[in-house]
C-alpha cells in the first residue's frame, strides 16, 4: 500500500553523539518504510513518527506496516532545491537512503531519485548512496555525471551469497549477484565503491566462508572499503526477529536470547569474530577505512571549484 505525502524539508540533520561517527551529518530519504522486508531492518520503528499504531490495520505482527505500507514523498524535488538553493548551505555530503532504501520496488514506479540526482548535479552537492538494489544502475550515467563534479559513493549491502537464505532475509532485495554488478558497473567511473556487510547475522550468516566469499567477490570489483557490522536486536526490531526465528529457525531462538541479552551481541562473540574478518580482509588486501577515500575525493573537488573560480575572475 502506498501513500502520497507532501514534507516540508527533503533533509534532515543527524544527531551528533559520542558513539555516532558517521562521515556525514545529512540524511535524505525520499520513502518511509521499505518494501525489501529484511527481517533485520533497523528502521522500523521509523514509522512512529507518521503514525501513532505501529502496525497496518487487520496485520498481527511486528514491522509489517513497515514493511507493507511505503509513503511517498512526492515533492521532494522542490523541498530539497530549497535546502540545497539556501544562502547558508554548505554543500555538506548527505546520505541518501539512511533510513529506507532509495531503491526498492516502489522507485521504479515514481523516479523520484533521477529528480534528486538531477539537482545534485546542478548544486555539485557530494552523496552517499547504499542499497540492495540494481534498480540503481537505471541512474548509472546521472551517477557517473555527478562523481566526475564532486563526490559520489556508491555502496551495496551484502549479508549472503546464499540466494535461498538471502530471499529469506531479504524478501524483496535483489539477489546478492545482481548486488555485484552494482559494483562492476561503478568500478570504472571516479565513484568511491564499497561494500557493506550489514548486519552480520550470529549463526545464519556469520561462517568464515561466507565472510571469505563475499569479501573475494568485493576484491574482484575492486571496492574502495568493506565496512562489516554485527546485527543489533532492540525495539520493534527486536520483537520482528525473534518472530521471524521462531517461524523459520525455531532452533536459534534460544541461542539467539542468549547471545542477545542486551540489545547487542555478546562481547566475547564479536571480538571472535572480527579477529575472523580482520584475516579475512587482510588476505583479500580489502581496508575498512572509508574515510580516506572519501576526504581524498573531497579535497580533490574542493581544490576544482577553486581553479575554476581563478579561471572565472579573470
């Protein structure tokens, strides 16, 4: 079910804490709620803020309506010309996608990103995009456009190669291959690449050789990082995937409480396991610092405008 809403602001400023470090303070997202149904979605209590339930009518559980009823922010065109055409604005990176993805079924529908894209390239703004979708390769040569002004980074989010138990997952996401091309596509154009292996699901999708593969598939594409992370389980969130473990893995509902008897994994797990990954990465000559590559293309960008403007004065 879909519902068209008018916003008054396409962006929104994030938060800065202690424990958030995030190489942006912007987020856009052009839809609430997403129709990729990944059972582990961190978002979904998102839909408070349009609603007071936190489910569609007649549904009997947990993150459906999130997953079942998408709004539509169908003037995000002109509210976002208005932030971006505004005196103080700063061409600030922002991170298109944050909450619900930018590119699951409903876009194909609205073209509402090619319009973002297209004011990006006027205003030379930089952005972050990251997706389980290919549907963004429909946007490839706006993309392609857009890095050759400023930066653009171009992530795709992999959890497992495993396609049966990713369209368990991920419903609606496309396969994990067609994620992959994503990155092949976007390998030859002066877009950042990366690879985000979140969340890492303890016991489904956390073996070394899943790790390997993906991490191996994301060398072959020769991706600028790999940013991994391990699942957190609270609010609404937490109550959907202990639903969906008890539905289609009864046998790790009891590990899983144990393991998460807070909102994250236990310590002793995720020091194991990112020992594993930090090989891993290592072998496959991948860095987990995202950060480099974007303040390089930054200062490229930066330094641009500045000889353009020296052109200009004279």
């Amino acid at each position: 079910m879909f519902e068209e809403i008018r916003v008054t602001k396409a962006l929104n400023k994030i938060k800065a804490t202690s424990r958030l470090k995030l190489p942006y303070s912007w987020d856009l997202n052009i839809y609430r709620g997403c129709e990729h149904s990944c059972h582990y979605c961190y978002a979904m209590y998102s839909h408070s803020y349009l609603e007071k339930e936190k489910k569609c009518p007649g549904s009997g559980e947990e993150g459906s309506g999130f997953f079942q009823k998408i709004y539509v922010k169908t003037d995000i065109e002109e509210a976002l010309e208005k932030q971006l055409g505004a005196r103080n604005w700063k061409k600030e990176v922002i991170n298109i996608g944050g909450v619900c993805d930018s590119y699951q079924p409903v876009e194909a529908k609205y073209g509402l990103m090619r319009k973002v894209l297209a004011l990006m390239i006027e205003y030379k703004n930089p952005v972050i995009i990251s997706t389980k979708s290919d549907l963004i390769l429909r946007d490839y040569n706006l993309l392609k456009e857009l890095a050759e002004l400023t930066y653009v980074g171009v992530a795709v989010t992999v959890t497992t190669m495993d396609k049966k138990l990713s369209s368990l997952l991920e419903p609606l996401a496309s396969p994990p291959e067609e994620r992959f091309s994503v990155l092949r596509a976007f390998k030859d154009t002066a877009a950042v690449t990366g690879i985000h292996m979140m969340p890492i699901l303890p016991f489904l999708t956390d073996s070394p050789q899943n790790l390997e593969q993906i991490l191996s598939l994301a060398a072959e594409c020769e991706v600028d990082y790999a940013l991994p992370g391990v699942l957190k389980l609270r609010g609404e969130t937490r109550k959907h995937f202990f639903n969906f473990l008890e539905l289609s893995f009864p046998e790790l509902v009891d590990p899983y409480r144990k393991l998460y008897a807070r909102g994250e994994a236990d310590r002793a797990y995720k020091t194991k396991l990112y020992e594993v990954l930090c090989s891993l990465m290592e072998k496959s000559h991948l860095s987990g610092d995202y950060m480099k590559p974007m303040q390089s293309k930054l200062a490229r960008s930066k330094q641009l405008r500045l000889t353009d403007f020296s052109k200009n004065s004279f």
